[in-house]
C-alpha cells in the first residue's frame, strides 16, 4: 500500500530533537523538494535518477524543530497539476499529520479536500524556494495541507523568515505566526467577488451562498465587491507561467544529470532526443506554449505581465473595506486529479490561481460547501502577508462548525 | 561612388571580482577544469541565484570610469538559447533595464583632432561555461568545463561613432587605461579576458545612413581589430561594386589567413524578464560611496601634469596612461628630480628596459628609490649619460645601491679639468683638419672633437666641461 502512496518511505523515521515545536509531528513531503540523499525525481523522467545533494532549507529547518520526514508521496510532473498526486491519500490515511505540497496553480488546497483537511498556499516569499525543484519560479510556493490550521501554524511558525540564500525572498515585514493564539487577527467582514462567480452554476452557487446565510448568521457582515477583469486570473497565469516554466525547465538538457537519450551523433541531436523523452505530455505542450510566447508572440507575455501588476493592485484594494474575501476552491465541472491538457489544468484551477498570480495567500477548508456529495472547499483569501488573519479565521470557522455538530 | 565604414563595438570585459556573478565559487576560469563549481553554478535543480554585491560595485566602478549615467534600478533577464556551455538553457544578462547608459571615452583621431565617441550602454552578464573538444579513440567527444560559467563580466555597447579602423583600435586602448586605473578588470584580449566584436557597415561617403551592417569576433589583440576591421570594410566595399547587397550575419576573424568567414545569423532569441533574481537597487548613498572610489583618471592627470610639473603634451599623456607608471613618476620627482628629466628616462629608457625582461613597473628590482638615485646622480654630474645607462641595465641584475654599482664600474665621470685638457691637447694635435674646420666656420667639427675626446675618456668625460675647455682652447689659438 505504501508504495502507491509513497515515491520513497523511510521505514523508521528518525528525529533527534525531542522537545521542539514539531516534536513528534509526521510529514510526508514530494520529491521535489530536496532531502540529501533521497532520490527527488520531481515526478519528472527529466530527473530520472537524481539523488538531493543538499537539504532544503524548509527541510532542514522542520527536522531541526523535530519533524519526522515519512518519506515522499507520488506527485505531478514537476508539480504542475495534480494527475498522479497521492499527497492527500498520505494524510487521508493517517500516514502523516502533514504533508508539503507544492501550489504553483492551487493544487494544496485542491489536494485537501478529498481528505477533508485544510490546504494552504503562503504568501508569496515568506519561506525560502531553495532546494525546492518547480517549473514556475514567481508563481510556486511550498504549501501545507493538514487536518488543523494549528499543525499548519506551527510548521510555518518553522519554516518562515528570511533565509540569507534565497534572495527573491522578502527581507522584512515576515508575518508574526505567534500572535494567533491570543485573537490578534480578528475578522469582521467578509468579502465576495462578483465576477467570481459569474461562470458557476446554479447548483454551485446554491451550495456557496449556502454557506455565506450561516456566517451572516454569525454576524459576519458580508460585502458584494466586484472585480470586473476576473476573468484574466487564468490567462495571464498561463501566459506568465508556461513563459517561466519554458526557461526554467531549460536546465534539462541531459548535460549534466538527468535522463539522457542514446544513440545520438552530435549535442544538438542529444539534445532534441533526451528533452523529447524527458517531459510527459502535459508539462511538453505547457513548454511549447511558453516557448512560443517567448519565441514568437513576446508582445503578448509583455501585455500578461502588465496585466499581473494590474490585477495584483486592484485585488490589494478590494481589502479596503473587507477583511477577507471568500470564493469555492474547485468547480464541479472539471475534476482536478484527471486534467491532463493545459485547457483542463485552468478550467480546473481557475479559482485558485489567482492567488498564485497576485502572491497572496490562500487557506481552503473542506465540508463548508457540499454540491450534492462533492465537496468545493471554502477558500479564503487575505491581502499579501495576512496569513495569519486567514488561519486564524479558518481555525474560527472550524470550532465554530464543531459547535453545530 | 566612396564609401565611409560605420564602426561600433561590442565589449565584453571579465571583472576582476573574487567570486562569480551569483555564487560564492571563485572566479579562477583558468584553474583545473570543474574545480570551481557549485550547485548553484551549475544549475543544480533546487539552486537560487545569489547576485554579488562585489560584482555590482566593480560593474558600477567601471561605468563611472567610462562617464556614464547609472541607473539606480535595473535587472536581469534571460537571454534564451540552448547550447551545451549555457547550463540553464539561458543567459542572465540585462537586457530590458540596463545598469549604465549614455557614457563616453575622448580619443585623439588619425588626424590629430580629439574626437568623443559615445558609448551607448553598459550592462552585466554572466559568462558562460567553456567547451573542449577531443576525440576518445575514434569518437570526438566534447567536455564541458564550468569553471568560467556564471563569470561576473559587463559589455560595453558603443554608438556607431568610430569612421576608421584607428578610431576602433584607438578607443580600445583608451578604454583599457581608463579601466586598469579602476582596477576593475584585467583587459586582456590575449587571454580573453577582454573580447571585442565590431560591427561594421558601408554608407555613400556624406550621408547619414546607417546600412545593414556585418558583425566580426575572434580577434585576440588591438592590432587584430583593426586588420579584421580593415579586411571587413573592403570585402563590403567589393560586394556593394559588384551590386550585391549586404546580410546581417557575424563572421569570424581567422588570424593566421588574415581573412574574416561567415559563421552564422545573428543571435535573436528572446530576453524575458528573470523572476528569481530580484531587480538590482544601488541608493544614493552606495552610488556616491562608489564614486568617492573614482582615482584621478588619466585625462585630469595629464592635464596636471603639464601644468605643474611643464611636461609638454606627449610627455604628459607618456606618464599619465598608466596609473602605475604615473605613481612611479610622482614617486621619483619627489625626490627632486627634474620632472621633464624623469619623464623622458622612464619612457625612453626605464619601461623598454622593463618590457625586455618582461617585468612589470610594480616589481622590478629597479624601484622608485634606486631609479631616483640613479638620476640625482646624473644631475649631480657624477655621472654622464652613457654611463647611467649602463648603470640601469646593472641595477636590474643586482639589488646594491645605484651609487655602489657607479664605484664598482668606475662610471664616475671626470669632472678634472687638468685631466680634460690633457686629453683634448693631444686630440686637437691629432686632429688638425678639423681644427682647421672649425676656424672656417664649420661648426660641427666642434662636435666630431668633443665625439673623440669622450672615446679617448671611454666615455667618462663630463661632456659639458669638455665643451667649455674646448671652447675656450680653440677660441685662444
């Protein structure tokens, strides 16, 4: 069973420090992140064979607070989507209390909802990218999934600040992950984006607004805000993204690890074969799109890039008078785990990009909006570096559940 | 129809930083091949780029050093190409938001006229890994060696302001003392680390055209740059007489055939925008800081030259060109040598006296100390002329006092006036033709007279006390 789950297992995890804060917490990871010594093939023939040479700086930070690495669970190619993840299987079966995942279009807090835990994307630049093997450098973050917002805090009260490596990290304003307890983060109003939900059918929109009438019952005020570009959420993560992913899966060149194809005459001719066989499908057509932006339509990456600046202000404005904003995490539509074309990728992660585009972070919490017996997820969204406010507020919201059960 | 040539040049120029551009590696390219490497330089997966503040403030140096404008916010973008020495499948480089533009170099042209020429931009680059190809058996294999990928290095993008191979040859040089005075870099065309490309095209001599123009690499020296520009412009010129147009391509400089041959279309890849290097932010603060670095460059100190110590005009550009050599002339005239004397013994005699031996200024046995000595003694007339040349070439073999070397050698000049008079007697008594001479009136018999006395001394005669007892003598008889 544990080969199904797991890409490597250590069969008798091991820590040596007995009294930090992650003491006795298990963590699965995906092999993209680097462990010294694992075999961290970022689901990706690219990377066949590929042994970690040095740790992470997530990774060595969560053993020295006491973690236990489990091991690494199957994942996407190189983390774009969630064809063949069993990060949330490892977590649904109890063989962690946490698992690292990879959201570079949402798939955390996509991958915790078949668990019923809470998935949750950093805001962007809080934890060091180093040691972390992605495809799309400004839009990935290392995200959790778990069954608490509380084991979730504690990891990242862990892993984030600055780390002297990993210069495209900020440099001050870290959020303060140890003030939740005492209610430093309370939330009043709620926000919801109009055009958020103009493409959802009736049955969706039920089930949300299902969930808004029991927290206006709470007393949260709820505000109608409107968003009217919503809508470039996904083209411009698309466009910027498969131009970033074209460069920077450019290191596969089969030189110096890596697959490499045989029979080849010449470099040129190895490296055509050795790139062919190197990526699936999925990640190839996604490269070919990027290339072509860069190649052959510069203008239109130029115009994405513009646009991502645009949307990232105006969504910073929208909290303004809201504290944060709510919307469904997936649709009913489009099933996360099979979309393997690039169209069914966005479809499937249209609502959840947007925070990779603007880098603000994102929690979705499982069982608040049931479409029949699929589950959306509720996902919160606050402005960059208020993650603590939205765990706080997913850790409300759950008690509070607790009390109606 | 006449043709004027178009001339601008592409620069690339290695800082001399102690490590890479975005790593901790040291910047040996020429160490052991891969013995200077890193994951991150290597382009392990998982690495990040950790941008050099060294490689800032010596690229900044340079740009000041080269009068240019800096902008306080650029960045990097990747130049996107796939080839076997490019680890990432791409280049940093700053293409979009350079780091200096609008600078400029004064020369003096082929006609004596000073002339700017500009220099449009400046911006960084990593350098790439180096290939080695050798053949296994059979097979030819190529190898990758790392060590000079991620190499801090800037290019220098001038307006196509140059007319005459001279005027590409002349800003090289003028550029090479500019940066060797802020010591930001080498500038070695022969090992490469200083590589020039020019681009070239032909315009109807009067107008303002800018034609399509034909880029040229691989010359390993100045003088290489201008023959290669040279070949170019009338290879262009044939082409245009025989009605063929011009394609923009690069050819390469071939040194041994002294011809130029197509190598391929220019580069056009892409250049977008990195997202894990974050923009580069000088403040005020570390610009002017940067400044306050700035020496006294050659052009000021020339100029001071001339008017405090009345060098004339070459003397002056002589002593200024280089920043060591114009520390060795403020150090000897310190110790109160005539300056235009200094001048013209370290130009004339000291540096080829250096160059043959293939020393430097900086550690030659001949040092300031004893090179001023040496001269005091000339001016003291202890010594004349001759003999302190000899006495020069012995100062390089041994480390003793100039002084101790002028006793040993016996250079000390007589400066007798009894002794002198003996000599010129007999001289003049076995020389009555040109005695007979200078009576009449030709004057430089006086000169073949002073020639045979200074042999007859071998060569210690105080010339100057030769000529008045001869002056003397002659005018009596």
């Amino acid at each position: 069973m544990n080969e199904k789950i797991f890409f490597h297992w250590e069969s008798s995890p091991q820590t040596k420090e007995k009294d930090g804060p992650l003491s006795g917490v298990k963590i699965a990871i995906q092999p993209n992140l680097s462990v010294r010594g694992w075999p961290t093939e970022a689901g990706s023939p690219a990377l066949e064979h590929y042994i970690a040479l040095e740790d992470a700086t997530v990774i060595s930070r969560i053993r020295k607070a006491g973690a236990m690495l489990v091991g690494s669970t199957h994942m996407s190619e190189l983390g774009f989507g969630l064809v063949g993840d069993t990060a949330g299987s490892a977590l649904a079966e109890g063989l962690c209390d946490a698992a690292l995942v990879t959201d570079t279009l949402g798939e955390a807090r996509v991958a915790s909802i078949p668990a019923g835990a809470i998935g949750y994307k950093p805001s962007y630049g809080i934890s060091s990218r180093l040691g972390l093997i992605g495809l799309i450098p400004s839009m990935e973050t290392i995200g959790v999934i778990a069954r608490s917002p509380e084991i979730i805090v504690r990891i990242m009260q862990t892993i984030s600040g600055p780390d002297p490596e990993d210069f495209s990290m900020l440099s001050e304003g870290f959020p303060d992950f140890t003030r939740i307890k005492n209610g430093a983060y309370p939330v009043k109003t709620i926000g919801i984006i109009r055009e958020s939900q103009d493409a959802l059918p009736s049955s969706e929109l039920e089930a949300f607004q299902g969930a808004l009438a029991l927290l206006s019952d709470r007393g949260f005020e709820i505000q109608d805000l409107s968003l009217p570009d919503f809508r470039l959420f996904r083209i411009v993560h698309q466009v910027v993204g498969s131009a970033e992913a074209s460069s920077d899966a450019g290191k596969y060149d089969s030189v110096r690890y890596g697959h490499r194809a045989d029979g080849t005459e010449n470099w040129n001719e190895m490296y055509l074969k050795s790139r062919t066989e190197s990526f699936g499908l999925l990640v190839k057509s996604y490269l070919f799109q990027g290339a072509y932006f860069q190649f052959k339509n510069y203008p239109a990456f130029g115009d994405a890039c513009r646009i991502r600046r645009s949307l990232a202000q105006e969504t910073r404005s929208l909290f303004d008078t809201v504290d944060v904003i709510l919307l469904p995490t997936r649709h009913l539509g489009a099933v996360p785990a099979k979309a393997n074309t690039v169209a069914h990728v966005y479809d499937a992660f249209s609502l959840t990009c947007p925070a990779n585009v603007t880098g603000m972070p994102a929690v979705s919490l499982s069982g608040f909006v049931k479409c029949g017996e699929v589950d959306l997820g509720l996902q919160i969204l606050g402005p960059h570096l208020s993650d603590p406010r939205i765990l706080s507020f997913a850790s409300i919201l759950l008690s509070s559940r607790k009390g109606d059960e | 129809m006449e043709y004027e040539p178009v001339i601008g040049l592409e620069i690339h120029m290695q800082l001399n930083c102690a490590t890479k551009m975005f790593c901790d590696c040291a910047n040996l390219p020429g160490e052991k091949p891969n013995s200077s490497v890193c994951p991150i330089c290597l382009w392990m997966p998982g690495a990040i780029p950790q941008f050099s503040r060294e490689a800032l403030e010596k690229a900044t140096l340079t740009c000041l050093a080269l009068n240019c404008e800096i902008n306080l916010r650029s960045a990097f973008d990747q130049k996107v190409y796939y080839y076997p020495d490019l680890p990432k499948g791409f280049q940093l480089s700053q293409f979009h938001r350079q780091l200096a533009k609008n600078g400029w170099l004064d020369i003096i042209d082929e006609e004596g006229k000073p002339r700017r020429l500009r220099i449009h931009e400046i911006h960084m680059e990593e350098d790439v890994a180096k290939l080695v190809h050798e053949t296994e058996g059979q097979k030819r294999i190529s190898l990758v060696d790392f060590n000079r990928a991620g190499a801090p290095l800037v290019e220098i993008v001038t307006e196509p302001d140059m007319r005459s191979p001279y005027d590409a040859m002349e800003f090289l040089r003028a550029l090479r003392t500019q940066i060797w005075y802020v010591n930001t870099a080498d500038c070695s065309m022969e090992t490469g680390t200083m590589r020039a490309d020019a681009n070239i095209s032909l315009r109807p001599k009067g107008t303002d055209e800018l034609n399509t123009k034909v880029e040229v690499k691989n010359m390993n020296s100045i003088r290489a740059v201008g023959s290669a520009i040279i070949y170019e412009i009338e290879r262009q010129t044939e082409e245009l007489r025989a009605g063929r147009p011009i394609i923009l391509h690069t050819r390469l400089w071939d040194p041994a055939k002294n011809i130029t041959t197509p190598m391929r279309g220019k580069f056009s890849g892409p250049c977008v925008p990195d997202p894990s290097v974050p923009d580069v932010i000088l403040t005020e603060e570390l610009l002017s800081e940067i400044r306050s670095r700035l020496p006294e460059m050659p052009a000021q100190k020339k100029a001071r030259f001339m008017q405090e110590f009345e060098l004339t005009e070459e003397e002056a550009s002589l002593m200024s060109a280089d920043r060591e050599v114009a520390d060795y002339f403020e150090t000897v005239i310190q110790e109160h040598i005539a300056p235009r004397t200094t001048a013209q013994w370290i130009s004339a005699r000291l540096l080829p006296a250096i160059k043959d031996r293939g020393q430097t200024i900086s550690e030659t046995a001949v040092t300031p100390k004893r090179f001023s000595a040496l001269l005091a003694m000339v001016e003291r007339e202890e010594i004349n002329s001759s003999a302190a040349r000899e006495a020069l070439d012995l100062l390089f073999e041994s480390d003793k006092t100039p002084e101790a070397i002028v006793e040993e050698h016996h250079f000390r000049q007589i400066g007798d006036a009894d002794q002198l008079e003996a000599v010129l007697d007999r001289i003049i008594a076995e020389n009555p033709d040109a005695v007979e001479n200078f009576k009449k009136g030709k004057t430089q018999a006086a000169g073949f007279l002073i020639g045979q006395a200074m042999r007859a001394s071998k060569g210690k005669a105080n010339p100057k006390l030769l000529r008045e007892i001869l002056d003397a003598r002659l005018k009596s008889s």
